[in-house]
C-alpha cells in the first residue's frame, strides 16, 4: 500500500514538475488556460511589419485633376486645345464632366462634355477643336467644333456641376478664375503650361529638369502657375505618364 501511495506521489510530483518546464520553456509564447478542462493552448507572438515610408508628394502638387495646357491659337485661330492632367496616384473617372467658357462679357457656354473615359494616374487627357482635322494631327481624346478666345476663362466641372479647377487670361468679366489672370500673351501661338513645381520656369518646363514631371503645381493663383510655351505639346491619354 505504501509503495503504491509513493508511486502515486511521484507521478504527481513529475506532472508538476513538467508543468514548471512548460512556463519556462514557453517564456516567448502567449499562453492561456482553461480549469474546467484542464487544457492549454499556447499561440506565438510575432513582431508587426511596419510600413516603408513612400515619400511625400512636392509641396503644392494638387490633389484633383487640373488644367495643365491650354492653345487658344495656332497656325489659324481655330487651333485650340485644352488639356488635362491627373496629379494624383489613382485613375479618376471623368465620364460626363465638363469644359465650361466664359467670354470676354462673361457670357457662359459648353465648350465640351467628356464622353465615357477616366484619366490614369499622372496621365493626360485632351479635348481640341476639329475643324481642318486638327484633333486628329494632335490626338485629341475628344473634340468639337467649339472655339477659344482671347480674355477668355475655362472651367472643368465634374458631372454634378462642382467646379475642380479653372483658369483664366487676359481680362474678362465674371471669369473662371483663381487669383488673378495669367497675363502672358499666347494669342499669335503657343500655349500656357501648368508648372511641374513651383520653382518651375519656362526653361525648365520647355528643356530642363522638369520636362517629364507632370503639370501639378496648382498655388490657386492662374498669373503664379503657368509659364508661356512658345511651342505647344498637347498630350493625350496614350501619352506617357509623368510624376512629379
């Protein structure tokens, strides 16, 4: 009988001695336990991934689709163009926005409403004239037989009507417009380009380091975020992207 007790006694003594090695072994596990079943289980606890940084965008690089390029004349006055630019790292849907003008009585008109398309991220999209087959020597993605002026104003609204950006030139009244007007002169030529940056200048913009970085600067005054291209370069949709 003793012998049996001592026995019994030892096989306790080793279960709770095993169970002392258990806690020390599993020091690097969360364990838990359950006294009605006297049953463990144990789960390991592993060190989060924390996420790389990807960069901060350029100070004052618009958040929505902007203006980027505008020709109200080329080798005749029926040679305009307006083009847009998505500054931003998704694809936006423009399907049934509009280009707005206002003249130079501040009279208000249609100059266009997108058909079904989307712009990718830091991509192009462009609406032309189409008389004398302009819109195809350029590519344009859509195209009327609408016109730009001189002292004009345009707007991109989206569908329901919520103005995302505008630009304005010259002097009108009531324009489109943020800050004050662009007063360069491209009415014999050339177009008007949304800088890259805001130190972007014409040189750079034309032949230097900010050719290929998109037209994203928006300061929402039209005089500080345009410079005068002398030579037009519409983009479109099958352009390459560019990123700030």
């Amino acid at each position: 009988m003793k012998k049996k007790l001592s026995v019994a006694l030892l096989a306790i003594y080793s279960v709770f001695i095993a169970g002392l090695g258990f806690h020390v072994t599993g020091a690097f596990f969360t364990d838990s336990s359950n006294s009605t079943t006297n049953a463990f289980t144990a789960a390991a606890t592993f060190p989060t991934a924390t996420p790389t940084p990807t960069g901060t965008p350029p100070t004052g690089i618009a958040t929505h689709v902007v203006i980027s390029e505008v020709q109200i004349n080329g080798t005749n006055a029926n040679q305009d163009f307006v083009e847009l630019y998505n500054p931003t790292g998704s694809s936006i849907i423009i399907t049934g926005w509009k280009l707005r003008v206002r003249n130079s009585a501040g009279t208000e008109d249609s100059l266009a409403v997108l058909p079904t398309a989307s712009i990718s991220a830091h991509g192009f999209y462009l609406w032309s004239n189409n008389q004398s087959g302009f819109n195809t020597s350029i590519g344009a993605d859509t195209s009327n037989t609408n016109n730009i002026s001189p002292n004009n104003s345009i707007a991109l609204l989206t569908n329901l009507d919520s103005i995302v950006d505008q630009v304005a030139w010259g002097s009108s009244t009531n324009p489109f417009i943020e800050g004050s007007a662009v007063t360069l002169d491209f009415t014999s030529g050339g177009s008007i380009e949304r800088k890259a940056l805001s130190s972007s200048d014409a040189t750079s913009m034309t032949s230097g380091a900010d050719v290929s970085k998109g037209n994203g600067f928006d300061s929402d005054n039209n005089a500080t975020d345009f410079i005068l291209r002398t030579t037009a370069q519409p983009q479109n949709s099958t352009s390459g992207t560019e990123q700030p």
